[in-house]
C-alpha cells in the first residue's frame, strides 16, 4: 500500500501522519506566501507551528489541497481563532485534550501536533518588550535611546500573531 491510501498505512503497516503533514504544509505556504518572516528562523517555524496546529484541531485539517481553494469561511474562522492569544491557548489544549480521547493511543498525526505544541509552549524565543515601549519610554529615550528591550518569550506567543498576518494577507 502506498502512504496516500485512505487507511493511513504505508506498505509495511506503519501508520503515516498525513493529514498532520498536508496542514502543517499548507500553513508552511501561507506563511511563505505573506513573506513575513525568513523561512530558516525559529519565528517562521512558531508561526508555522501555531497555524498547523489551529487548522489541524478546529475539526477539519487537510480539507483543502492548494491554498487556492481555501474556502473563505474558512478562512475568517482561521482568522478569528488566531486573533486572541488568551483564548487560543485554552482552545487548543482543550482541543487536544478531546481529539487524544477521540483518536486513542498511538494516533500518528496527533503525535506530530502534540509535539508541535510541547516545541511551542517550551520553546522561549527573544521578544520586543512591549510593554516598555510605551508613549512614556518613547519620549524619555529620544534619539539616542533607540535600543530595543527584549525579553524572553514562549515561541506559541510570537508564532500565533505571525500565522494571524499570514491568514490576514490570504
């Protein structure tokens, strides 16, 4: 059998994750299309990561092929689910949390998006400190004070505003 076939099995019984891959292919070519960030940086691959896993866990991942035939509904749910960062955290571990009890042990594709978001809530990546960029340190630094602050941040922080852009721009 070859790996495309609907059971999921490759010749030798090996169960292939390929609606995992298909979307985590599609949210590679969205974010590679909106050219916002260089593919090679941990930026891209949170970004990715955080797209792959919303597509993947709102009930139907790989449903589309070529970002051509996106339907717009779909779209503007993608856009709605990565516009708030509080409320996407709790949605995807609860997401994960019913598809392992759905799927049951050993679920390839949920194995791939499980460690996805291990990668993205472990991970800490370097951050503008927005908060000290407030009005106030604006005027204060001046010209000469043009260093930016940054702080540590969790990858899945940075990666979900940068797979909403991608949507955005879609």
């Amino acid at each position: 059998m070859r790996p495309e076939d609907t059971d999921g099995t490759g010749g030798n019984g090996l169960r292939v994750p390929m609606t995992w891959l298909a979307t985590e292919y599609i949210a590679d070519e969205l974010l590679r299309t909106g050219d916002l960030m260089e593919p090679t940086t941990p930026e891209f691959r949170a970004g990715r990561d955080a797209l792959a896993l919303t597509m993947f866990l709102c009930g139907r991942p790989g449903e589309a092929s070529a970002l051509a035939v996106l339907p717009e509904a779909r779209v503007e749910e993608l856009r709605m689910l990565t516009a708030y960062a509080c409320a996407w955290r709790g949605w995807i571990c609860e997401r994960l949390a019913e598809a392992e009890l759905r799927a049951g042990p050993g679920n390839p594709d949920l194995a791939l998006a499980r460690s996805a978001w291990r990668w993205l809530e472990e991970t800490e990546l370097p951050a503008a400190d927005l908060e000290a960029l407030g009005p106030a340190s604006w005027a204060a630094a001046g010209p000469a004070g043009d260093q930016e602050v940054r702080v540590w941040t969790p990858a899945w922080q940075l990666g979900l505003p940068l797979g909403h852009l991608a949507v955005q721009l879609c």
